[in-house]
C-alpha cells in the first residue's frame, strides 16, 4: 500500500445509506489527513472498491436494499483483499457473530468520537499493510522452493548423466580385462564403482530433502502401525538386528510417503551404524494431551552430547562418507518433514549402550509459529 508515503493520504470509502451522516464523517475524516469517497448503497460501493481500490472501507451493517453490509463487506474482502471496519449502530450478539465470520479489521458501534474512530483507522491500516506484505513474502517465498524444487531437478539428471556413462565404462573394463587387471587395478576399480553408487545415492538424497514442501496437500488416514511394518520389510535387517514395534501405534492424518521417510530414516540408521553382536531396535510411541510422541531406541554406539544438535543439521554426518558414513541428509529430512507438521525431533544417547530418537506430531496440525513452539516446548519436557 502506498500510503506509508509521506505525500500519499490513505484512501477511505465510507459506506452508509444515511446521506447526512455520510457527508459529515467524511468531513470529519478529511480533516484527518484521510482522502474520503463515500457510498450510500452496496452497488456503488462495488463499483468504487472495483475502480478505485480503497486502502480501507468504513462499512455500515443495516444498507436498506438487498444486500446487507455483511454480505457486502465479505465479497469486498474475498475479492478484493481490503480491509473492512464495521461502523454501525447494531451491537445484538447475532449481529456480532456474523460479523466475525468476515474477519473484520475492527468494529466500531455509532456514535463514535473522532479520536477513537482515527485510532481505529491507524490500526486497521497497519495491520492490512503488514498482512499485505506478509503475504507477498509467502508467495515470493512458495515461487523460490518451486524453482529451488525444479533446479534440483534439472541438477540430478545432469549430474546422473555422467555418473551413469562412467558406471558403464567402469564394468566394461572390469569385463574387457578382468584377466590383466592386477589385485590393485581390479580394487581401483571397484572403488570407483562405489563413489558412483554413492554419489549416485547423495544426488537422490539431495531431490528427496528438496521435494519436503512446507504445504503437504496429499494427506490420508494412515495407520502407522501397518506403515512401519511396511518400513521394516524394505530395510531388510541383517539376521543379527531385530526390530520390533513396542505398543500400538495411532492412526493419523498426513502424507503417508513423507512419516514413510521419516520412519525409513531413523530406522535404516540404526541399522547401518549398528555395532554390537546382538543388535535390538525398539518402535514406541506414548499419548500425551495435545500430541504423539514416537521414539525409535538402539542398543548401537551412541552419539556424544555435544553431537546431538550436528546430527540434524544438513550435510553433518559424523562417520565420512569413504568409512561408511551416510550423506548427511537423512536426519535434516527427518527434522524438515517433522517440523513441517508442526512437531519436533530430538534425541538421548550415551556413548557405547546406544540412541533413542525422539519426534512428536500433534494431534492437530498445529498452524501458527506459536503453536508450534508450544508444541515443540511440551513434547522435550
């Protein structure tokens, strides 16, 4: 909006079907610095909200036609986007509820001293500019993560391409001179082979953390119970790991492909970095008042405190890769998918007798920055 320039005088419509109180508010307003059209029925209002894009209206409730000013006010707002005060004599508790539905800029019951009406106005027109350029951010921000999404798009066929022609030329030469090859070159070989694959594997890792959306539209009633079994099939533990599902899980609402990975994650983690004889991987979950708490335990190596925060973070991993260490992507995944329905993650661990990795999804998809850390608050407690 323009008015928070100096020279620029924020644009009224006032709207009222009683023609004197129309001309001496707008008078009034006008004193105020305020640059004031009035209508005095819903069809003008229209037309003036159409041509001329108010910054704000001042709308009366009880128009006598066939429209009222609720009714009016709420295409204003959903075709529009202005901000609409009520200014009416009305204040029945009906009347009211109405109103809200509309979500209003403020209400204001007739007669109204100016200064109270001015304090209004001021308010009203900082909250629809702030709401305006908050939503601005948002869509610049949704266009940069669909760019972002289609660059790593177009990034990994790139970057697979070659990887694919050298994986070939690699099992030519391992076919063509498997008998001149010494022990060496047939090792030099297969390591070559094998930064491919991994390469390969962090290329995939890198789409799948790009493709976490903040919105997550696709959602379903899942049982996670039956969810994690399927988990559990896919990672194929070695005869010496037993995973196993400690109480029953719920049943929730999200996008079953994304709580797979988040499971996938944790779970093949523990099993790679498995380090005892008799390995144990134990699947709970615990009830609380507002949210689920999941945990996957492990009896393997453990992970030093000062680690706990590192292990989240994107491309932190604490085995290198060339020693089998991961990509770095798969707990920030975790965390983003996680964090995206408003939970958190976290994890206890001691060094040697192994981790528990911890995670929470409300019950509610909590929607607002401040529910989420409220969440995020009660779940670590």
């Amino acid at each position: 909006m323009n008015y928070s320039q100096e020279n620029v005088r924020p644009k009224i419509l006032l709207v009222d079907d009683d023609t004197d109180f129309c001309a001496i508010t707008a008078f009034r307003l006008k004193t105020l610095g305020y640059d004031v059209v009035t209508a005095l029925s819903a069809c003008d209002a229209l037309d003036i909200v159409r041509t001329n894009r108010p910054d704000l209206v001042l709308m009366d409730i009880a128009l006598e036609e066939q429209f009222d000013g609720i009714q009016v006010a709420e295409q204003i707002h959903s075709d529009f986007g202005t901000a609409v005060i009520y200014l009416t004599g009305h204040t029945d508790n009906f009347i009211v509820r109405h109103a809200k539905i509309t979500e209003p800029f403020g209400y204001i019951v007739k007669p109204v001293e100016l200064g109270e009406l001015k304090a209004a106005i001021e308010v009203a027109l900082y909250k629809a500019k702030t709401e305006g350029e908050l939503k601005n951010l948002n869509r610049r921000l949704e266009e940069a993560n669909r760019k972002l999404h289609e660059f790593a798009h177009v990034v990994s066929h790139d970057l697979k391409t070659p990887l694919r022609g050298i994986r070939r030329l690699t099992e030519w030469i391992a076919a063509d001179f498997a008998n001149i090859l010494t022990p060496d070159g047939r090792k030099h070989v297969q390591q070559i082979t094998e930064r491919v694959d991994r390469m390969y594997s962090f290329i995939d890792r890198i789409l799948e953390y790009s493709s976490v959306e903040d919105k997550d539209e696709d959602k379903s009633v899942v049982d996670l119970g039956e969810l994690v079994n399927s988990v559990i099939e896919t990672i194929d533990a070695p005869e010496k790991v037993t995973i196993n599902i400690e109480n029953q899980l719920p049943v929730y609402e999200c996008n079953e492909t994304r709580i797979a990975q988040v499971f996938q994650n944790l779970l093949g983690n523990a099993v790679k970095y498995m380090d005892k004889p008799r390995g144990q991987i134990k699947v709970g979950c615990v009830e609380e008042e507002s949210f689920w708490k999941f945990s996957v335990k492990d009896n393997g190596p453990g992970i030093e405190k000062k680690h706990f925060d590192k292990v989240f973070e994107l491309f932190k991993t604490l085995v290198p890769p060339d020693k089998g260490g991961g990509t770095g992507i798969g707990l920030a995944t975790v965390k983003k998918i996680v964090e995206m329905y408003g939970g958190s993650v976290w994890l206890e661990s001691e060094p040697g007798k192994g981790s528990t990795f911890f995670f929470s999804l409300p019950k509610r998809e909590a929607t607002s920055e401040n529910e989420k850390s409220t969440a995020t608050a009660t779940a670590r407690k």
